[in-house]
C-alpha cells in the first residue's frame, strides 16, 4: 500500500506544479504591466506642456488707433513680399490694393515682387501703380527653383505621378514643389531681401478684412516676436509622412532638448501608444509622422500663406542647417512637403513659447479658410479722418477689430483644436476639460470663444 501512496501523492504534486507555473507567469505579467503603466506615465510627463506663470502672447491691438500716430514713428527695416506668377496679375492687383486700402497707404513699406520667370511689362506696370511704396520686382534663381544636385529629377517626377494617382494636392504640379522647397529654405537668402530684416508674406488673392492702424513690425521688435500667425489647422496627412521623423532626427543628431514649445507638436491623446513596447515598435515600423522614439506629430501647422517674421532667424545658422537636413531628405520631391508645416515644426522647434504671435487683431481670408476678430464696442473711432467714412459689421462684445467686415457672425471657420494646442505653451488661460469635450475653443489666449 505503501508505494501505491506514494505513487498517488506523486501525482497529485505534479497536477499542482502548471497552477504554480500559471500563477508565477501571472504574477511576472502583472509586474511587466505596473512597470509598462509607470513607464507610461513618466513618458507623459516629460512630454507635458506647463502651464507658464500668465499669458505670454496677447493681441498687439484691440480696437482703432488714429494710423497717423504710428505712421509718424521709425519704422523697422521691413518689406511685404508677394511670389506670383504673371498670369496671377488680377489676383495680385486685388491683394495689393486691399492691403494698400487696410494699412500700407499710412505707412509706405516697400512691396518685393518675386517670380521664378521674368516679369511681363504689363505686370510690372499695373502693380508699379498700385503700390504707394517702393516696388521691387526680382526673379528667383534658376538653381533655386530646380532639382538639387542629389535628386534624381525622372525618380521626382515619377514620385509626383504616384503622389497625384494617390490624390495628393498638388503632389503632381512639379512647379508647387519647387515652390515648397523655395520657400522652405532659400527664400530667405534671395538677394531682394538682403536689405530687409522683417517680411510679411502676401499671397495672390489674399483678402484683409480689417483696418491694421498700427505698425506690426515695430510691435513684433518692441515685443521681442520672431514669428506670427493668424490661421492654425491639421496638415494633409497624406503630404508629408516621414517629415516629422526627419524633424525629429535633427533634434536628436543635434541634442536639442525637449521643450514646451516642441511637446505642444505632439499627440499624446492614445493612451495605448504611450506604452513603452506599443510606442518603440511604432518608431521601428517607421509609421507616418511618428519619431523614431514612437512620439507622434499631431499634425497641427501655421498656415503659412500669411507670416510676419524675422529674417534673421530664418537666415540664421540652426534654421538653415534644418533645411540643409530636410533638403537632403529629399521629402520636397519624394513626398509633398510643404513649407507651412516646415515653418512650424522649425520655431516649435528652436523657439521659446514668447517669441510666437497670434495676429488676432487681424481680420484674414484665404479661400477656404478664415479669421475675422469682430469690430471692438466703442473702439471704431467714428469720424476719424484717416479711416475716413467706410463701413464695418456690427460691434460685439468681447470683440477686438478695427472696422472689420466680417463674412459673418463666425471668428473663423476652421476648428480651433491646433490653435489651442500651438498656442498651450504661452497659454495660462487654457481650454477647459469641458469645452474640449464641448467642441469649444477659444479664439486666442484670454478671449472669449
């Protein structure tokens, strides 16, 4: 009987042993999840956008000044820059005598025309007179808007066709990728601008809905601004898939911290991409728009088609090494890159959050797209010589415009998630949980939505 009992107890100890092994994997998995969750939340934290001790950003304007007091004051060595085609002559002629209408004709500043062809006579004429300062007409240089040295151009071309086929916009106008290269990188040092230290970029058929009655580049200088903005939006996904990771790259190779100002570029919303075996594995598979560290772009960008900005920063060593480095990427061919979202990642990447501006004062509109302040209670100025007798939409509170003429009774038309986002690091006053999940933005920093 003996051996019989010892036999079962044998057998009953082995039954035992894969509930033990069950409970250790279980245990062992556990730990990996708690270690995984707290790794996660450190990696949040150290991508968190503090909030800073107030508002680092606030509208340089909010209502009518009389133009004339500003326009007595020195000026900042500054020029409005236009790049347009000689066919763009009618929607050029409009840009320009609806900024000479809103602001240049109290202050003058010179108006740099660019062209990657030569000018018609007939361009240089009509806009000559339309502009009540200096005109400057220039073309671009051809090494400027053609092929680098390094890029195939029959491997571009083919890249554009499959870019079209995929229904990329504008993946398949060779020209509109030059363009984003051009203005990515090289327009900065174009010989016409070497005068200059600030620009302010004008687009054909642009459309400015309020009076601007004070000077925008003394106030960016006073104010210690680099760069400015009206518009924030969601990029095209399908332009730019590996522009991020390249951004990024660059960070990396050059041991550029993380920041505030770059944290508010990424997405943070997944819980499950945070998680440390989730995240790297996104980064291996080279996802679209995600680092090699797994961190992912949101996919937010000034809307570069308006830019008031400093030269110097865009002619300065670290932005065009950045460029230097994209440049070779070769993403302006291979893929679409366009220059607004360059501009973006580039001042959230090497800029302190005070240096942005939201020019919310300023009433903008680029089809499809705008923003329109609304005209400020009591601060019309009615009867004003300079402003003279044109009419403006009704007053309305919490508004902060100069005679604007808004389309309607809208801010804007575009979701305000990006502006909030962008805007975070300088931001003490913050959407709310609530708003958020309301769908409720403000329009700017301390103002009311």
């Amino acid at each position: 009987m003996k051996p019989l009992s010892a036999l079962a107890g044998a057998i009953a100890r082995r039954a035992r042993r894969p509930a033990r092994r069950a409970s250790g994997f279980l245990k062992g998995a556990a730990i990996v999840l708690v270690l995984c969750v707290l790794e996660a939340l450190l990696h949040a934290y150290t991508l968190r956008v503090p909030r800073p001790p107030q508002d680092l950003d606030a509208p340089f304007s909010r209502q009518c000044q009389d133009p004339r007091i500003a326009a007595a004051k020195p000026r900042e060595s500054a020029a409005l820059v236009m790049l347009a085609r000689n066919s763009e002559i009618e929607e050029a002629r409009q840009t320009i005598q609806n900024i000479e209408a809103q602001f240049n004709r109290w202050f003058h500043y010179p108006v740099v025309f660019l062209n990657n062809e030569e000018w018609d006579l007939d361009f240089v004429r009509e806009l000559n007179a339309s502009v009540s300062g200096q005109a400057i007409f220039d073309v671009i240089p051809k090494e400027d808007w053609s092929y680098p040295s390094w890029i195939d151009p029959a491997k571009a071309r083919q890249s554009m066709s499959l870019q079209q086929k995929a229904g990329v916009w504008n993946g398949g106008k060779e020209s509109y990728h030059h363009m984003c290269r051009f203005y990515s990188g090289t327009f900065y040092t174009h010989p016409a601008l070497a005068p200059f230290k600030w620009y302010w970029r004008l687009e054909p058929g642009v459309r400015y809905t309020c009076a601007i009655t004070y000077d925008p580049f003394v106030e960016m200088a006073r104010h210690a601004k680099t760069y400015g903005f009206t518009v924030a939006l969601w990029e095209e996904p399908n332009t730019c898939p590996s522009l991020f990771r390249a951004v990024d790259d660059f960070r990396t190779q050059h041991d550029i911290p993380l920041t505030p100002t770059w944290n508010a570029m990424l997405d943070t919303s997944s819980w499950s991409q945070q998680v440390w075996p989730v995240r790297k594995l996104l980064g291996l598979l080279g996802r679209p728009h995600h680092a090699r560290s797994g961190a992912r772009w949101n996919l937010c960008h000034y809307w570069s088609n308006f830019e008031i900005a400093d030269l110097d920063f865009f002619r300065g060593d670290a932005y065009q090494a950045l460029f230097r480095h994209l440049d070779r990427r070769g993403g302006f061919y291979h893929e679409r890159w366009g220059d607004a979202p360059v501009h973006s990642l580039a001042v959230h990447l090497l800029l302190p959050p005070g240096r942005l501006h939201h020019f919310a004062d300023f009433g903008y509109h680029h089809e499809p797209f705008f923003q329109c302040p609304g005209n400020a209670p009591g601060g019309q100025l009615p009867g004003n010589d300079a402003l003279g007798d044109a009419a403006w939409s009704p007053e309305t509170d919490g508004a902060i415009g100069c005679r604007c003429q808004c389309p309607d009774q809208r801010r804007r038309n575009n979701r305000g998630v990006c502006l909030a986002a962008m805007q975070a690091p300088a931001a003490f006053h913050r959407t709310s949980w609530w708003d958020r999940y309301r769908g409720r933005y403000p329009y700017t920093i301390n103002l009311p939505a």
